[in-house]
C-alpha cells in the first residue's frame, strides 16, 4: 500500500463499502423508513478471485489497484466479531437453555469446561447473561427478603401489639407456599427473578389476608367475652366457629378479587407474557391454598391459643372458689 500510495484507511473503506456495503442514505415510505445500501453485485464478491478485483481508489480517484495486489485474502475460521470488555478482547458464545434453569446447566456446564477445556496463558472463560443478572438479583435477595420479612413483622406487631397475633399471622406464609411451590411445578417454571418477585408481593397479600381472619375471630371472642360466653371449651369453639363464618364471605371476595385479576394473566400472550406468568404463578398458588388453610387452620389455633391462656385460667378459679364455699356450708 505504501508503494502504491494508499493508506490502510483507503484500504479498509473499500472493503466496507464494496463488500459489507454502506448505508448513504434512507427512504421515506409514509411513516415507515429504509435504509438505502450501497454496495457490489452479489457476482463481483461471492467468491475469492471476484474478491480479490475489488478496486481501491486514492484520495483524488485518479488511480484504482485491485484489492489482490495490495494484500493476502484467504478464508479462515474466526469470531464473527470482535468486542471489547474490560480492556480485553471478548468473545461470546450464545447458548439457549430450554428445559432446565440456568443455574443447574450453568453448575453443570462449567464443571465440564474447567475438567475439559484448557485454555492458552491469557485467556479466561467466564458466564455472563441471564445468569450473570440472576446473580446479582441473588445477592440483593439476600438483603431485600429478610429486610421485607422484617417489616411485615414490625408492621403487624404495630397494628396487634402482640407477639402471640403477630406469629400466628405470619403462619399464612408457609400456607401460601404450598400452593405457590405447587403450581410453579405443575406449569414447569423454575425460579427466576419474576418468581421471587411473585413470592415477596404474596408475603404482603398473606399479611393482609391472615389480619382480616384474625380481626374477626378476635371480634367474635371479645364479644363472647363481654356477655359472658366462655366458661368451657364447648363455649368457645362455637364462639370460634361463629368468628370463621363471619368471615368466609369476606375471605371468599377478597380472594376472587385476586383471582379474576390474576388469572387473565395466565393466557396473556403479548410482550412480557413470560415474565408476568411468572410473577402471577406464585401469587395464584399461594392465595388458593392460603385461602383453604386460613379457613380451616387458623380457627384450630385461635382456639388452642385462647383456650391455654385464658379460658381454661378463668374458668378453673370460679370452680375452685364454689369448690370451697360449698365445704364451708356443708
């Protein structure tokens, strides 16, 4: 090139523009834009000899040398491009996983590579993507699943006042989390950043679903309590029965509420219908069982709870104190 007069840029535009074409300007189509390509027939570069007779021009065009003379053009197996990545040049290999998670093909993958591939001095083979993104989420899970565990307890013992309601309120979780680990598994989704977005919102809808349940027993108790309707454990199983009735129809709408919300979701199949899926699969499970085992276990523990720390107290005195006094008269 330099007994030619040419520069390597003179060069490489030759080959852009012949071969790979330049765009110079776009068409308008009413609303619609094209772009206008510019380059050699498909006769002169299909091949290495047409390749080869690619001309490359000085600056003023007063002289064209084909492209063969100026260097060596061969076919050769290499990166189809080059990047760079922290100051080092990168290759990527694209891989689509279907079937599986990415974590367990990725363990698995990598074990292989590490046992089968050595790579030169220099080199270095590392995982980025999804995965790469699912990392990071990872560790800011550590910190935000805790943190909101947290703050729904904090929350609840401000509203109840009571360790004893706070922990039974809380139990909706693992109730939920039958269902919510349930369905995920029957639609053959594993976990992924949407699903535990799905799990940490129906943390919240559990708190508000178990505090509704509570109110009303509790409600049904104190109102029991006041006309004096506790003084055996027929007494206050029919008083904790009354306070789930009551709240089966307000427990029935609140969970149809969410269901006719969520389960459209489900046959959604426009741009982002994968990833609301999967924020919507736990949500559904969760309410479901949620709303099953509320109903029937909730009452079972309320009644153990009262039953142990007050009724059983306040019923045992005021039969020993008519114990004693019918000793003395007699």
């Amino acid at each position: 090139m330099a007994f030619a007069g040419l520069t390597m840029d003179q060069a490489q535009a030759a080959v852009q523009n012949a071969i790979g074409g330049e765009i110079v300007t776009t068409t308008l189509e009413g609303r619609e834009r094209y772009s206008v390509n510019v380059r050699y027939l498909r006769d002169f570069r299909q091949d290495l000899p047409a390749l080869r007779r690619v001309l490359v021009a000085d600056e003023k065009g007063r002289k064209q040398i084909p492209i063969g003379q100026l260097a060596e053009i061969e076919i050769t197996s290499g990166p189809s491009m080059i990047r760079n990545e922290d100051g080092l040049l990168t290759g990527y290999v694209y891989v689509d996983i279907a079937g599986r998670d990415p974590r367990s093909y990725i363990d698995e993958a990598d074990r292989l590579i590490r046992d089968k591939v050595q790579p030169p001095p220099g080199y270095a083979i590392s995982w980025s993507g999804q995965y790469e993104a699912m990392e990071r989420v990872k560790e800011r899970m550590k910190v935000v699943l805790p943190l909101t565990v947290f703050l729904i307890f904090l929350l609840l013992y401000l509203n109840t006042r009571s360790m004893t309601k706070t922990s039974i309120i809380l139990l909706a979780v693992p109730f939920s989390a039958i269902g919510a680990v349930w369905l995920l598994y029957l639609l053959g989704y594993n976990l992924s950043i949407a699903v535990w977005v799905g799990l940490i919102a129906l943390l919240g809808v559990d708190a508000e679903t178990g505090v509704f349940m509570l109110l009303y027993l509790d409600l049904a108790y104190e109102q029991a309590k006041r006309e004096g309707r506790l003084r055996n454990l027929a007494e206050l199983r029919t008083v904790v029965l009354e306070g789930a009735v009551t709240r089966l129809r307000p427990k029935f709408m609140t969970t149809a509420t969410l269901f006719l919300g969520l389960v459209p979701i489900m046959w959604s199949i426009g741009t982002g219908s994968d990833v609301m899926k999967r924020i919507a699969a736990p949500l559904i499970g969760g309410i479901f069982t949620s709303f099953l085992l509320e109903l029937i276990v909730y009452p079972v523990i309320f009644e153990m709870w009262k039953w142990h720390s007050e009724v059983k107290k306040s019923g045992e005195s005021p039969a020993l104190n008519s114990e004693s006094r019918g000793r003395g008269t007699g």
